[in-house]
C-alpha cells in the first residue's frame, strides 16, 4: 500500500497539464469514482490495524495534493470554450444590426402623433371570427371579401381566421362599452394574395377610431389632415375620393398628394401626381347597433392605413417584398438604435 502511495505521489508531483482537456483526463484518472485513489481507499480495510493511522493519514495527504492541483491548474484555462466562468451573463445582448425595422419607426410615428392628439392604443387578435372580420363590420354573407381567394381559413364551421384588416380590432374595442372611444389599433393582417413587388399575403394596417357625440366628417378630415402635415410634411395636400366600405356610411378614400415627385407626376403616382393611402368614413349606425351603441346619441368615425404603402412612399422603397427578407443591407439603410 505504502508503495503505491508514493508511486502515485511520484506521477502526480511534477504533472502540468498543458491543455484543458489534459486536467480533466488526470482528474479522471485519479480522482473520478473509479480512479485510482478511491481505488485506495477501498482498499485500506486489507492495511493491518497497527498501520492504519500511518498509511491513513498519506492516503489522504495524496488526495488533498491531487485536488490542489487540479484546482490549480483550472484557473489556467478558465474562458476557453465549454467553460462559462468567463463570460458576463448580464452583459446587455449588441442589437443584430444595429437598427430598428422601418415597419417599426413608421408604427411608432404614426402612434406618436395619434397620441399626441388623445388617441390610445388598442389592440386585438390575429386570429380571429368571422363575426369581428365580417359581420359586426356590416358585411354581408355574400360578401366578396369572405372568399377563400382573400381570407386565410384556421378552420371553417364555425369560421375561425387570420383578420383580413385590422377593424376587427374596432369591434373589440366597441364591444367593451367604454365610451367615448378615441384609439388606434396597429397591427398585421393577412389576405391570400399571390406575392409580388405591389402585394404580399402579410402586411401590417394602422385602424383609427372615434365614437363621440357629434362627431362629424369634419372632424375626421382635421385629424387626417394633421397626421399627413405632421408625418409627411406641411407642403403636403390631402383629397378626398367618395368609396365604398360596408361599415362606413359615407365612406372616402384619402389620397396625399405625391411626396416623391411633389405632384408632379412619377411612376409611384402613375403620374397622377396623387396616391392612395388610406380609406376613411363615419361609422355606420349598424354597427354601432351591433356593438351595443346608440346611434341616436353617438357618432363616430374610423380609418385604415396600410403600413407597408406608408413606408414605401416616406422612405421611398420600390418593392413590398424587401420589409420581409431582413436583408441586413436593407435594413442597414434605416435608423440606428
Ligand atoms: N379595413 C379596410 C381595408 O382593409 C380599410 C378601412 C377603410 C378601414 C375604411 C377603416 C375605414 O376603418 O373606415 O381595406
């Protein structure tokens, strides 16, 4: 036993591990469950009574050494790959490129401007009913927009689906009773279009909506005009075009005047020196029916923008598909964080 001991005191003395993987090898060898100095110690119930305190007390004089050792010499290779102790878990993560989406900076402008006019932010669910997409919206049952061509189906019977606009998220907000109601509602939609440079199956609208008393089409043209002056500039001209939605009574849609060409014609305004950006209208009182609200007493107005046709005319970006490649040499040309 005595032998062994000092062989192993031997091997050990002068050992340097010159890799990581070394130390653990040795750790291995001597100390692990089936190394060689448990091995010893398993082995002292065979060491003669009279010399068990002597061959004891070296027996555990070599352990101690070995771990010294091993303890030791880890401290070297401390921040190599597979050990953790180096690296500051808390350190902040660097952003991936260093910016934010441009769907993202127009989102928060437009919101910051409605804010900044009393308007608060709601939101609601991408999937959804058919009662808050289409029916509480006035939209018939043979509604075109219900085809299976513009809406993505979760199930059908009863009809569950991705929102095809966001003034599902009206419905919501009405249904809560609260009134008056002053929000807008930012968020994604989904239509089964083919995708192209103009069109793409996800997208992203921004809805508003005012119930009050008196409440007039007045109104809703002084906030639009507003946001447009703020957002796109104050040599900026609005008009309005008479449209169809079926939960607007009478409904428009809003046209800027073209912010690439300055009017003059280019062809993002297909030379008309205007461009569409979003459509409008009060509120039709069956709505306000099916939410609970007394048309008598309320009116109210609503509108939606789409995101995408915002950005693309404000940063001057010529196909659809790129806010959804995160192509980092796009992204790279918008605002830094
Ligand atoms: N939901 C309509 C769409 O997806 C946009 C819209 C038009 C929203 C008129 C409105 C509105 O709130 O009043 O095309």
């Amino acid at each position: 036993m005595r032998e062994k001991i000092e062989k192993i005191l031997n091997e050990v003395r002068d050992f340097n591990a010159s890799t990581k993987e070394e130390l653990d090898n040795f750790r291995i060898t001597y100390l692990s469950k089936k190394g060689l100095v448990p091995a010893l110690f398993a082995d002292f119930k065979t060491v003669a009574p009279e010399l068990r305190k002597e061959i004891g007390m070296q027996l555990n004089e070599l352990k101690n050494i070995i771990q010294q050792k091993v303890e030791e010499q880890l401290q070297k290779f401390e921040g190599q790959q597979g050990d953790n102790s180096a690296i500051d878990m808390s350190m902040p993560a660097t952003a991936m490129h260093g910016g934010r989406h441009p769907l993202s900076i127009v989102r928060r402008d437009i919101n910051a401007i409605f804010e900044q006019l009393g308007f608060t932010i709601a939101e609601g669910t991408e999937v959804e009913d058919d009662f808050h997409v289409f029916s509480a919206l006035n939209f018939p049952p043979d509604h075109p927009a219900r085809d299976m061509q513009d809406t993505f189906f979760v199930t059908k019977n009863p009809d569950v689906l991705l929102r095809t606009h966001t003034s599902s998220i009206q419905v919501r907000v009405m249904e809560q009773g609260k009134l008056p109601i002053r929000i807008i509602a930012p968020g994604r939609v989904f239509r089964n279009e083919a995708i192209s440079a103009r069109a793409h199956c996800i997208f992203h609208q921004i809805e508003g909506l005012y119930i009050d008393e008196n409440v007039s089409f007045a109104d809703l043209k002084q906030v639009l005009y507003h946001f447009v002056q703020e957002y796109f500039g104050p040599d900026t001209k609005i008009r309005f075009r008479p449209s169809y939605f079926p939960f607007t009574e009478p409904s428009a849609e809003m046209d800027i005047s073209c912010n690439i060409c300055g009017g003059k014609g280019c062809n993002i305004c297909k030379h008309t020196g205007w461009v569409e950006i979003l459509g409008c209208g009060i509120c039709d009182p069956n709505i306000l029916i099916s939410s609970g609200i007394d048309p008598e007493k309320y009116t109210g107005y609503a509108f939606g923008m789409g995101v995408e046709r915002i950005a693309m005319l404000k940063y001057q970006i010529n196909d659809l598909r790129l806010f959804f490649e995160n192509d980092l040499r796009f992204l790279q040309q918008f605002e830094q964080a």
